[in-house]
C-alpha cells in the first residue's frame, strides 16, 4: 500500500492545528474592545480566511480517505477545536491552581 496519502493526511491534519491556533488567537484579539475600525474589520477577514482554509483542508482531507471510507477522522472543525482547547485550558488552570 502507498503511504503517500497517508502522509499527507498527517501534513494537512498539522496544517489544520496551526490554524486553529491561528484562529483562537485571533478570535481573542477580537475580544478586545480596544480594537476597532479598519483593524477589527482586518482580523474578522483573518478568522473568515482562516476558516476557509480549514474547509478546503477538509475538501482535500475526504478526497484523499481511502476506498470504501467516508473520510471520517478527518482534521476535526476549527469551532469544536476551539471549544475543546478551551475547557482544556481552563482545566489545566484549576488543577495548577490559577
């Protein structure tokens, strides 16, 4: 079996991670009231960018399952990755203490 597909599973599955990192960075830039005008309109156009670039991962993700699969595994959605690495966050504080 040819593990090229398998391995640019795994490349796109990474490449999905940075921008969820991406994405919640930017989302928490938002956040700030400070930011407003031209700059607020810039980082909401990253996030949309970002997320976009997630679902053409996604696209490629599916193309790329193996025969008879359905593309399940797949890189999991920016928002649940959010979600998740929140409570995770917010997890890891309560039990150091923070």
């Amino acid at each position: 079996m040819d593990d090229t597909p398998a391995s640019i599973r795994s490349l796109l599955h990474d490449v999905n991670d940075e921008l969820s990192v991406a994405v919640l960075e930017l989302e928490l830039l938002l956040e700030d009231a400070a930011i407003d005008g031209p700059a607020r309109k810039s980082l909401a156009g990253s996030v949309e960018a970002c997320r976009r670039a997630a679902d053409s991962l996604r696209q490629v993700w599916r193309q790329l399952a193996p025969p008879g699969e359905d593309g399940q595994g797949q890189p999991q959605r920016l928002a649940e990755a959010r979600r998740d690495d929140h409570y995770r966050s917010t997890d890891a504080g309560e039990k150091s203490g923070k």
